[in-house]
C-alpha cells in the first residue's frame, strides 16, 4: 500500500525516484528475488526475516511498511460448535507454518496458557486455506486477509478469533518491514533516502486519508467485497515509520519463538541488520 500511495500521488515522482512494482505472494520469494539481484527493495514479515538472517544472508531492514497482526482463527462454515482453541486439542489446524503470523499465533497459545502441542499445525498457504477449510482436510485454519474474510464472505468458513484478539495478549505488532541488502545500499545511499522520503510520505496520507486509503485498497485487490478491504484496513496501521526498541523487542519475542521451535538455532542480532538511519532521516522530510 505505501508504494501504490506513493506513485498514485506522485510522492517518487517528487522525489525523482523511478520504480518498477512487482508483487510476489510471500516474503520468503520477495527476499529471493532481492538476494537473486532481480529486486532492490521487498516488504516481509519478520518471521521469515529472522530466518534469513539467521542464515547469515545480507538483508538490512530500513523501515516499516505497515502494521497490524492480520490473522483470524476459521473454521468451516457447517461447524457452529468452536469457540476457541480449546475446542480444537488434537485436530488440524492450517497456517503458515514458521511465518510471522505463525510466530504471533504461538505467543498467543502460551500467553492464554495453551500448549501448542495440543494441535496438528499444518502448513498451507494462505491463498489455498479456505479450500483446505472446505474440503475438511483441517479442522480451523489461521490465515489472513483478502482470503478470511472472502471465505466467510463465500461461505466456505466461519471467523471465531478476529485478529486484535489474537495479537491482544502479548502485544503483537506484526511489522511487515522494507528490506533492501547492504550492497545496495553502499551502491545507492542518496537513491535509498529518497525512496525512504517518499514512502514516509505515503504512509502519512494513508494514515490522515482513510476513505483515499479504501480506495486505493479496492484497486489493489479487484474483486473483492467491501467487508474484506474494510477488515484489511481496521487491522492496519501505518503511522510507526521507525524499527523503534518496541517493533525490535517483538520481532525478538517472535525469534525467540523460532529458537524454540527449533526453526533456528540462536537469535539474530537486530543491531546488526537494522538501519533507522534513513527513516530517521525521512521524519525531518517535509512532504508536498
């Protein structure tokens, strides 16, 4: 969303910044195609972010595109019986396995004092979910929006959980992260704090501008019903620029979830591969 906002109003062209936009479905292939040399610039959550660092790959993250966990606990339309994880022990449950939403799900069980072990976590891509959920190969599924709300929208699924119940217990902020790699930024600092520049500016006017923000969003994602880009943006924020000591502590909470599950070894140094310099920066920037 800050990269449609800021070509729609212009903000890399003031800035004289030239992009080209593609979208790949998860970080794990954004973060590919950066390290491959065929992006200079993705967004990922921080789930397989920890891993890529972990790996000793040379991403830096340099800011913040949005935030906001987005996950919801569904089940098929037909079950009218599930509550919550507690009428769920034992069964399959599909997500994301190792994601950030994953990460965020498994601090919300031990938070609610819930054994993760309790369930069979399947791991499913979030666009084939609500065909898993309709074909009963899962009992629930935890996956975000457009898809969630487009099944129960469909009536294929049935949300029990909503996203802020989820992220509630233990402060979960999800922050999906610009990403670029040292190299192109030792190549290109001027280029990369112009880019900084005009994103702050984006996320601005779609903090100030919401019914511009819905807009946009419904451009984005064609197709979809209202209360789909509705949930979207109550679930969304876009008004933290910085990786502040708050957003680090919780991707560390969220690493320190991957140790345990045995997903990495150790944690990463976040001072090592975080950047605010050219955020910092952008917050001075006076946007026209």
């Amino acid at each position: 969303m800050p990269a449609a906002a800021a070509v729609a109003k212009g903000f890399f062209a003031k800035t004289n910044v030239t992009v080209q936009m593609k979208e790949l479905e998860t970080g794990t292939s954004a973060m590919t195609a950066m390290i491959g040399g065929s992006a200079d610039l993705v967004i990922a959550a921080d789930g397989r972010l920890l891993q890529a660092w972990a790996q000793g790959l040379p991403i830096v993250a340099i800011g913040i595109a949005q935030t906001g966990y987005p996950s919801y606990l569904a089940v098929p339309a037909g079950d009218h019986a599930t509550k919550s994880f507690a009428d769920l022990f034992g069964k399959k449950i599909g997500t994301t396995v190792g994601s950030g939403q994953y990460t965020g799900l498994i601090r919300y069980l031990q938070a609610e004092n819930i054994d993760p072990k309790s369930f069979q976590f399947v791991d499913i891509p979030d666009s084939n979910e609500a065909a898993a959920l309709g074909s009963g190969s899962v009992s629930a599924a935890v996956f975000p929006n457009p898809y969630a709300v487009g099944a129960e929208v469909q009536g294929i699924s049935r949300n029990v959980i909503t996203p802020d119940k989820i992220a509630a217990p233990t402060g979960v902020t999800f922050p999906y992260l610009l990403l670029t790699t040292q190299q192109f930024i030792d190549k290109n600092p001027d280029a990369v704090q112009r880019f900084v520049n005009s994103w702050a500016c984006a996320k601005r006017y779609l903090d100030t501008n919401t019914t511009e923000a819905k807009s946009l969003l419904e451009k984005e994602l064609p197709g979809y019903d209202s209360k789909v880009i509705t949930e979207i943006l109550a679930n969304t924020s876009w008004k933290q620029q910085v990786i502040d000591t708050a957003v680090q502590a919780d991707i560390a909470a969220d690493g320190n979830v991957l140790v345990e599950l045995g997903l990495i070894k150790s944690m990463p140094d976040l001072t090592k591969h975080i950047n605010n310099t050219f955020a910092n920066k952008a917050l001075e920037y006076v946007c026209n």
